[in-house]
C-alpha cells in the first residue's frame, strides 16, 4: 500500500497474499484490504492516537437513516449522547 499523510502506527496485517486483511480496531476483526480500508485505519488511528477521540465515540460502516433515506456512512464520531457529530467518507 501507499504512504500516507498520517502519522504510522502499529500496523496489524492478515490473511494471505491473495487475500489479504488488517486489523479494524473499531470492529474487533481483520477486514479485506483494500486502498479505502488501508486508509480508513490510518485515520482512524490518527482520531484516537494523536486528537484524543475515545474510540468508543467512533464506528466504521454505519447505517444512517436520514429522513426516509437509508445511507451508509464509513465512518461515524459521535458525542457522549451517541449523535453523529462527523460522518466521514473515504475515497
């Protein structure tokens, strides 16, 4: 995968070279890597590691139910009473 401008960290990686995984702290489980994921982790570990959001504020693929639409958002922070603050989508 690619550098990135984001800080390193601990990196846990999986699977096999054909289908290879890493580690998504959020839900406790090696997921497929892929270029969106590679990213996903590395920011989601610069939320927690280096700007000190508590990660049980923080959910990956989340429903979200606005109005009567049904989307799916990558990433949700949200505040102590569990609504969304920031929703972020990856690319």
């Amino acid at each position: 995968m690619i550098s990135l401008n984001l800080p390193p960290y601990k990196i846990k990686l999986g699977g096999t070279p054909d289908k290879p995984t890493i580690y998504d702290i959020l839900r406790s489980k090696f997921v497929a890597l892929t270029p969106e994921e590679w990213v996903r982790q590395h920011f989601i570990h610069f939320l927690i590691d280096h700007k000190g959001y508590p990660a049980a504020l923080l959910a990956n693929e989340v429903r979200l139910k606005i109005g009567r639409k049904q989307l799916r958002a990558d990433s949700v922070l949200y505040d102590v009473s569990l609504r969304p603050v920031m929703i972020i989508e990856y690319k």
